[in-house]
C-alpha cells in the first residue's frame, strides 16, 4: 500500500479507513457510491470533506485542502492524500488489492499520479459544464463505473475494430 505522510500512529496497522469526499461534486459522490458498493477487506466509511462531522472527527486536518484533493484517514492515525488516497480505497478493496500493490511501486505511482490529474481535469470540467459543482435534485449524470469489466449488458465484451471481442 501507498506510504501515508507522517504521522505519530503510522505504524499501526490499518483496520478501517474513512474517505473524505466532496459532496458537491457529483464525480466525487459517483466514485464514492462506487466505492461504497464493492466488496471490502477494510471497511470504508465516508465523510463530507470540510463538513462539521469531519471538523468534529478530525480536528488538526487542514479541512479546505482535504476539498481540492482526495484525503484518507486509517483509524490508526495514518492520512493519504492525492494518490496515496485512491491506491489506499484500491487497497481496502477485496477485487482491487493487487491493483493498489502494483500502484504503490513506483512505476506505479507514475501511473496513479497521472490517473488522479485526469480525475481532476475531469471533475474541474464537470463543474464548468454544470455552472455549479452540485447538482441541484442529486440526479446526476455520471453514474459510477460497472462491476461487469466493461462487458455490456448481454454479457459480451465490447467488439474491437477488427470484430473481436476484448478478452
């Protein structure tokens, strides 16, 4: 798993990790249902970043960065950010947990650094798109990605230019 930055309690072990997320924006919330729907080896729980619960929760957290990027808190004290945050969910994860050990290394972390700018390239252009980072009746646009590996509903993959399926 990703190192988290520095903590006193960073050597205990990891039993459960709290997401913040932003509840404004609907990608945000749309990976957070996703999140919140896959199996889990570490419990997950979810807090609104720079909400009064996480204030409450975590009082010394820098709360108004924790709403420009993606911050994880074990219950052993330990805090990711970025990166370090999405290969963290990975881990907690039973179909994932391989991903996140490979995102940890550091060809890896290339990949997931380059990962989280798309992410936020896209949430940044969301948020233009909508004129405002909610959405006003919760029913957004996004939906969160499938549990089917892309597979469309007649349990097909889908074809390639050639005519072949994707393995």
């Amino acid at each position: 798993m990703a190192a988290p930055l520095r903590t006193p309690q960073a050597a205990r072990p990891v039993r459960g990790l709290t997401v913040l997320y932003d509840a404004n924006c609907r990608l945000c919330r749309a990976l957070r249902n996703w999140l919140s729907g896959q199996r889990q080896l570490v419990p997950l729980s979810f807090l609104p970043a720079g909400s009064a619960a996480a204030r409450r929760r975590f009082p010394g957290l820098d709360h108004d960065a924790t709403l420009v990027e993606i911050t994880v808190i074990g219950d052993g004290g330990q805090i990711f950010a970025g990166d370090a945050a999405w290969i963290a969910c990975l881990w907690a994860l039973a179909k994932h947990r391989r991903l996140a050990h490979r995102l940890s290394t550091p060809a890896g972390r290339r990949l997931a650094r380059a990962s989280v700018l798309v992410a936020a390239k896209l949430r940044a252009s969301l948020t233009e798109a909508d004129g405002e980072a909610g959405c006003a009746d919760g029913a957004c646009g996004i939906e969160a990605p499938g549990t089917d590996g892309g597979r469309r509903h007649d349990g097909r993959a889908p074809r390639l230019r050639d005519g072949t399926h994707r393995q």
